[in-house]
C-alpha cells in the first residue's frame, strides 16, 4: 500500500479571472494604447538618435575654439602618440576637450545650473552658488605641487638671503579659504584648513618663512563682504589693499592709510572666471575700483609684448631692451581691457614673462622684483609708491630669479602667490635654478 505524504501541501487552485474582473479591464486598456504608445516609443527614440546624430556632426563641424566671450583657456585637441594613448593621458585629455567643445555649452552649462537652483542645491560645476556670491569649490588640491612649489620657494629664499637679498614669501587664500563663513554649514572649512596645514608642514621643513595673507583676510572677512569679487577668484582693490599693509610691513616699510588713495569706480559690469563657470547668468556684475594717487601717472610700464598685443594700441610705444620687445605706456592701466571679458586685465595689462615700473623721478629707488601669479597685479599701485618694479611669472618666464636679482640690481624680492596657483602646477620649481 502506497504511503502518503503528510507534509505535502496541495497546490492553490487558480482563481478565473472574469470579463468583469479589475486585471481584465487594465489588460483591454493597455491593448488599446498599444498602437499609440508605438508612436510615442518611436518619437522618442527618433528625437533621442536626431539629437546624438545633429551634434555629432556640429561637434566636427564647429570650429574650435580656445575662448568665448565668456571663458578663457578651453581644452583644444591633444596631440596623439602611443606613449599618451597607453599611459591614458590621451584618453583623459580628449574627455576634457569634447566637454570644452561642446556645442551650445554656454546654453547647457546655464540650463543646468537652473535646474540645480530650482532643486534647492547650492552647487553647480563645483561652484558654490550663495545668492550673487560665488565661490569656486576645491576639495582635493594637488599636495604634490604644493610640496614641489614650496619646496623650490625655501631653496630660493635660502639661497638669496645667504647673498645679501631679502626675500617675502606671501601666500594668499582662496576666496574659499578666506569666505569659509560664507559656505554651506555641512562644508565647513576642513578642506581649506587641511592645506593649510600641509602649507605649514612643508614649510616648515624646508625652513621658509612665509606671510600667512589667508589669516589676514580671513579675519576681516568675518565683517567685510568687499574682499574678493562675487564672480571672479581674484580679491578686490580693497582686499588687495588689506594684503599690501602686512607686506609692506613685512619688507620694513610703512604702508600709506587707505584715505590716501583716490578711489574711482571704472566699471560695474565685471564677469569672472567663477562666474563662468557656475553657468548662473542671474547673477550680478562686479564692481572694479582702481586705488588712485596724485603722481601715479608718473610712471614707465613696459611690458615683454613677444606676440604684439599692445600694438597699435593708443598710448602704447615699443621698444628693444635686453634682446626683447617691449610694449611702452605711462601709468599702471590698461583700460582698453574695460571693454572686454576680461576686466581684471586692466591692471597692468594681464599676464605676462616680464612687466617693468619705474616712477619718472631722479631719486633713488630701490627695486622690488615680485615673482607672481595675478593676484599681484592689483597690489602693484599699492607697491610702486614705495618701490620701483620688476614683475615675473614663471608660467612665461621660466629663468634663474637668483640670477635676474644678481645681476639687474634687484634689492628686495616678493613671492606673491594664492593657494590655488601654488597647487595647480609646478610653477614655482624653476625658482631652484642656481639656487642649489
């Protein structure tokens, strides 16, 4: 006799689904959307290939471009070779151009930061969006440049002080670094502070004694919202005024009050780098200020003009001097740059190897040579009351500045550079050449 599994459980009958039941009548319906939603599959499908395909092609077919009207320095086509294509830095330069030359960028760069601002979020293309306030976001700065910069800054400063020269380094923060009040409260200031830190650890290794402007201008800003640009990285005339009272103070000078300067407005319609990069066109222009004195027009800048910029340009000569061009004007304006992007510009003409300042006047003068990035530049109407000038960036004149100073008479040397220069590449490492 067969045995019976107790424990085997029957399995469920299947329940008839009627005509009337709810699943039958949601089944009808989706069988008579069928031929609609085919439709609307392929329109979307068709409009989705359209789209890949139409920029596709103006991708190839626009032509590239190394600025708009509202960014500067955009990624061109790098150049291939199998060394770059294995180490991946072919791979990795060619995302970054396809992003810079994207077709209409401009337009979706803005709608997407419409779009993060009407979700409630404070950040577009790591950028901080506070009201017309906006700040550039660097979580992850380069230790390894900071290090090789600092490093190479210590080795100079050594070796100079050791000839007779005396040397300030000072070292500017970051609009994050000095608003970090300003920031989300979730952000804080533990990246900032964490560089910092690094900064004085490398220092402090290589025995550089440097002017900490962060903590200058970081406590001023806890009452004064006029230190830097809302839209661009650079800090204002004023805040570059607060910076020349402690390096002035520092090369044993007495720095002149800030009601003895002129101050006029030259315009109010100023757009950034932060700005451009946050994609938020709502935001208000800036406020330029030039810090005027009686006399100041009394001075000689020559500028190493090696692409002839400034030519044709009124109020401009040239010359040859030391084997190079260079662009000849009175003053340290270059207005003509008011007209264009890039307002800041019109402090002394924008980035060059070499800019010269010398005051028209038969006393003697010591000389400043200011080894810099851009932040320099609005310092300089502050600087050449007290100093004739040589100004130096690396980026473009990558030569011996123990050599220059020994051999062009220079008395006094300032290291003038911001945070994020100091980490963002080697640029400081020639300052080793015959500092060894």
């Amino acid at each position: 006799m067969e045995e019976k599994n107790v424990d085997a459980v029957p399995a469920p009958k299947k329940k008839r689904i009627d005509g009337d039941s709810e699943a039958d009548r949601l089944l009808e319906l989706q069988l008579s959307l069928k031929d609609k939603s085919k439709v609307s599959n392929w329109l979307c499908s068709i409009l989705a290939m359209a789209f890949i395909f139409i920029f596709a092609i103006l991708f190839w077919v626009v032509p590239d471009r190394e600025y708009t009207s509202e960014e500067s320095g955009l990624k061109m086509f790098p150049e291939f070779t199998r060394e770059t294509f294995l180490s991946g830095e072919f791979t990795s330069e060619f995302g970054e151009y396809m992003a810079d030359q994207f077709p209409a960028r401009k337009f979706f760069v803005g709608l997407k930061a419409v779009s993060e601002t009407a979700q409630l979020k404070q950040v577009n293309n790591d950028t901080f969006i506070i009201g017309d306030f906006l700040v550039a976001r660097n979580d992850y700065p380069n230790e390894d440049f900071l290090n090789i910069n600092v490093s190479s800054a210590a080795k100079f400063e050594n070796a100079a002080e050791k000839k007779g020269i005396d040397v300030v380094a000072a070292f500017a923060g970051r609009k994050m670094d000095v608003y970090d009040n300003k920031l989300p409260s979730y952000y804080g200031s533990y990246y900032s502070d964490r560089i910092w830190n690094k900064l004085d650890e490398i220092a402090a290794g290589g025995e550089l004694s440097y002017l900490n402007l962060r903590n200058t201008l970081r406590e001023a800003a806890k009452n004064d919202d006029g230190l830097y640009y809302d839209s661009d990285h650079h800090w204002t005339s004023h805040g570059a005024y607060l910076a020349y009272v402690e390096i002035i103070t520092e090369l044993g000078g007495t720095p002149y009050a800030e009601d003895d300067f002129r101050i006029e407005t030259v315009t109010d319609d100023f757009y950034g780098t932060t700005w451009s990069a946050a994609g938020a066109k709502w935001t208000k222009g800036d406020t330029i200020e030039y810090y005027r004195f009686d006399g100041d027009e009394d001075y000689t800048m020559k500028i190493i003009d090696k692409s002839g910029e400034f030519e044709g340009l009124e109020g401009f000569t040239h010359i040859e001097e030391d084997g190079a061009k260079y662009a000849v004007c009175n003053g340290f304006y270059v207005e003509k740059f008011l007209n264009e992007k890039d307002k800041y510009a019109s402090f002394i003409g924008g980035n060059h190897g070499i800019t010269k300042i010398t005051k028209n006047t038969d006393e003697e003068r010591e000389t400043l040579l200011v080894v810099k990035d851009s932040f320099a530049h609005s310092l300089v109407p502050f600087l050449a009351r007290h100093y004739d000038l040589v100004l130096v960036d690396l980026r473009y004149y990558p030569a011996s500045m123990l050599r220059y100073a020994e051999t062009n008479d220079i008395d006094k040397v300032l290291l003038m550079y911001n945070m994020e220069t100091l980490t963002e590449a080697a640029y400081l490492k020639s300052l080793q050449i015959g500092a060894k």
